[in-house]
C-alpha cells in the first residue's frame, strides 16, 4: 500500500467515483457519459455485452485508456490530473486482475509475484518476500506451484496465480476483467467463490465486468447495466431480476 | 507534390521510429536503471547468439579461403590470403555478417517476444503494477544488443580468421602463429577502429527496430509474426544503409 499519508487525505466511503466518462474510437462511441460511484467495502459488477465498453471502462479506470470527457476519481484521486509517479503509487492501491491472466510467461510463478515487490517494496527482506509470495499462494490454493512456468499451469490455475499477483500488493479495490470467461463452469464457480473469499478476508472494494450470470450472481452487491454507452439499469442481483424491462429479462432467462 | 499512400506510410513509421528511439535516451537517463533485466539480457543476445555467429564466421573464413585461393595463385601471391582475409573479415565480412545473423535471431526473438506481450497484456499488466514497461523491456533490450554485438563480432572475427588458416593448411602450409602475424602485419588502426563502432550502431539498430515492431504490434498473434518479420527485415535494409554511410565517411574523412 502507499506509504504516504498525504496520499490518504482525501478519501471517503466512495472509493471510485466515475462521472460523464466519454470514450470514442475511430468516431463509434463506445462510452456516452457513464456515470457509477463505488462505495468501500462492495462489490460492483458491471454488466453488458461483448463490445459494449466494460473492458474499456475499467482501463479508464486503472489509466490504460484516456477517456475523451469526464471525471474519475479513485481513492480521493483525480486521475486524469495524476502525474505519472503518482500514478504509479495509486496503481499500488488498485489491483488489476486481466481477462488474458498477462502472467509474464519468461518468468517463474515465483518471479510474478516478485515482480511487483521488487518495485514497490524494496525495504522487504528476501524472507519477507518469499513469506508473502508463499502467503499469496495458500491464499488461492495453489502453493506447489511456486516454482513452474506459467504454461504448465491450466487456464484456471494461472486465473488464480494471476489473483495471488493481483493481491500481493495488498490493494484496496481489485478490478476483475470477466474472470470467468474461457473457464469450466466448475472453475468459473470456483475463481467466482474465490472473489467473494478475498473480498471478505481483506475488505478490499472491487469493480467485476461480466456477464456470467452465475458469477453476476455469486460475486454482486450491486449491478450496472452497460448498455448503449450508458448506464442503463442498476439494482441488486434480486431487484435485476425481478425487473419487467425486455432488455434486462434477457440476462436472467 | 503528392506522395503515395505507402510513401507516406514510409515517412510516417521512419517518424514514430525516430519518436522512439527518441524515448529510449530519455528514459535511459531518468532513474532507476533495471540493471538485472539488462544483465539478464546481456546473456540472451550476447551469449546464447555466440554459437551461431561463431559458427557462421567459422564457415565464411573457411569457404571465402578456399575460394579465392585459385584466383591469388594465378597471380602468385597466395601468400597473401592471411593479409586479405583478416582485413575483409576485420573490416567488413565479420561486422556485417554478424549483424545479419544478429538481426535475424535477436531482432526476431525480440519483435516475437514483445509483440507475444503486448497481445497477451503482460505489458500493460506492467504498467498497472505501477512499473515502466519501456524502461523494463526495451531500454534493457536495446542497451544489450548494442553492447553485445562488437563482442561478438570479434570473436566472430577471430573465429573466421581461425577457419581462413585452417583452409589455408588444407593445401599449403603455414603456422598459426605466422598466419596471425601476417593478419596483423597487415590490419592498421583505421581499419579497426571504423569497423569496429559501426558494430555498436549495427546492434542499436537491429535492438530498436525488434523493439519498435514488437511494443507496438496489433491484430492479435498475427500481428507477433508480422513483427518479428518485419524486424528483421528492417533491422538489415538498416544494417546496409549505416554500412554505406560509415564506408562514405570514413572515405571522406580519408581514414580505410
């Protein structure tokens, strides 16, 4: 976690505060003025269909992407006014776990989870970093692991190492980037529970684009409705569900 | 004046080359300095290509022996072949072919191997994890290319030199010791020295273009394999353009 304290000074309960967030590619608009807050502590899934900028909001977000117009405000921090440092030490505070995994695959189990430490926590002793390295494993159950090659772990396996790398900065907010696509639905169940375990043991907030029902449904405190660029609907799993509008019945039939 | 669309193309990527090699002084004067990866890489292009090249330099001193031989007899001076190989090999023979070779299996490897991150997001998954992906991948990369090549060279040199007096002995005789002596009676200074920074440039090039093709591949894994071709390609038209322009110079400047 960031070590300054000034870096601390201006949040609240809203943890994420997106608002009129525009985003154009080659003229089609992908996003027209999105607007969501998340609060500390919640999970919030954004849900909508391939292509409809989910993938694009929470790059905003982590400022993979730029949006054309609007505000966004992590942890107290206007983002789009950050310089590149002190981008750098936000990223610290926000995990990022990608779709594709992006495990560095020249690299050990072992090495991608240092990776981020040699960075960030160079005061660590090397104990310290195997202990957290080790820590990080138990914690998504793949601790023999420590010393393969990403290639020999299964797609469901490097999901989970790539959590572990996600963790070991220990980050208030987490963003999933659908984690459960490509997977069984045993394992998207399992990467799913594994969500809501990490959500419970460290109180971290988190942003979860999906449209897997079954994960909407495991991991949601709350859902927005991307459609059309904007925000559509949102409600609880329940309230969604219990919704008469064409659109939304489509994700819960 | 109106330039076709695959002019333009041209001058367009010479310019985005420019703006990155650009970005490489910059970032490699800003703290902090990634020296494992750099040492890490050192041993990938420099050590891990020495069979190779050695291997092809062994071949060429053997073949371009046996090869001008007859010509020197008819003339009566193949006695000669120690002073005519070592300074074709030491200035010319040896930086290009090694940079040829380096190009195809480092600029390659490294146009595959960034363009293979930058599809699969491991490089932006280094930027979320708050590190400098330029910085990590590509500075290291490109400073252990243009480092590593004028080692290899000259034991691709000496190497090649090494096969000439084998070839040599296969018809005539002569001791080694005689044979290095007459290579070195003959190399000067300026022979040298030229070809031996242009080897420096070879290897910033063939570092670059790898680099610049691969951080900026799109359209998924077709897109790894058009860049790792395209590095290579590039990174040898550029070997050839940076030959010509030192030979120029250096004619101009009246040293070789």
């Amino acid at each position: 976690m960031a070590e300054d304290p000034a870096f601390h000074a201006k949040e609240g309960d809203n943890v994420i505060v997106v608002e009129g967030v525009k985003k154009s590619f080659a003229g089609n608009e992908v996003l027209k003025g999105f607007d969501f807050v998340l609060h500390k502590g919640e999970t919030l899934v954004i849900l909508g269909r391939s292509g409809s900028g989910k993938s694009v909001l929470i790059k905003c977000i982590i400022g993979l992407m730029k949006p054309d117009a609007g505000t966004i405000n992590v942890l107290g921090n206007n983002i789009l006014e950050l310089s590149i440092g002190d981008m750098d030490k936000l990223r610290m505070r926000v995990g990022f776990l990608f779709q594709s995994n992006a495990l560095y695959d020249s690299m050990t189990i072992r090495e991608n989870l240092e990776f981020p430490m040699r960075r960030h926590l160079r005061h660590l002793t090397a104990d310290e970093v195997n202990e957290r390295v080790v820590a990080a494993l138990t914690d998504v159950g793949l601790a023999k692991t420590i010393d393969l090659m990403p290639s020999e772990l299964s797609g469901g396996m490097q999901k989970r190492v790539a959590l572990a790398r996600t963790l070991i900065l220990q980050p208030e907010i987490i963003l999933y980037d659908e984690p459960t696509t490509g997977l069984d639905p045993i394992t998207g169940m399992e990467i799913s529970d594994l969500i809501v375990e990490i959500q419970e043991k460290y109180q971290t907030s988190s942003i979860v684009i999906s449209h897997d029902m079954k994960c909407v449904e495991r991991t949601a405190d709350r859902i927005d409705v991307l459609l059309n660029g904007i925000c559509y609907a949102e409600g609880t799993y329940d309230e969604l569900k219990a919704s008469t509008d064409p659109y939304i019945k489509q994700y819960f039939d | 004046m109106k330039f076709s669309n695959s002019t333009k193309e041209v001058f367009n990527e010479a310019g985005e080359i420019a703006f990155f090699t650009g970005r490489f002084f910059k970032e490699l004067f800003s703290p902090r300095f990634e020296g494992r990866e750099f040492l890490k890489q050192c041993y990938i292009v420099g050590y891990k290509s020495l069979p190779l090249i050695g291997l092809t330099g062994f071949i060429m001193g053997l073949v371009l022996t046996i090869q001008v031989r007859p010509t020197l007899i008819e003339y009566g001076v193949q006695a000669r072949i120690p002073a005519m190989m070592g300074l074709s090999f030491v200035r010319e023979i040896g930086p290009v072919l090694s940079a040829l070779i380096f190009a195809g299996k480092i600029g390659s490897s490294i146009g595959a191997e960034l363009g293979s991150m930058r599809v699969t997001e491991q490089i932006d998954s280094m930027d979320v994890s708050g590190t400098n992906p330029f910085k990590f991948l590509v500075v290291t990369r490109v400073l252990a290319a243009t480092c590593m090549l004028p080692v290899l060279t000259s034991l691709s040199d000496a190497i090649g030199i090494f096969g000439s007096y084998i070839a040599f002995n296969m018809r005539d005789s002569m001791t080694l010791r005689l044979f290095v002596s007459e290579v070195f009676h003959y190399l000067k200074f300026a022979d040298v020295m030229p070809a031996y920074i242009k080897t420096y440039f070879f290897g910033f090039a063939v570092g670059i273009i790898g680099c610049y093709k691969g951080y900026y591949t799109r359209l998924g894994t077709a897109g790894v394999g058009r860049a790792a071709n395209s590095a290579v390609v590039v990174s040898s038209v550029l070997i050839f353009l940076l030959d010509l322009m030192v030979v120029q110079i250096t004619d101009l400047i009246g040293i070789g």
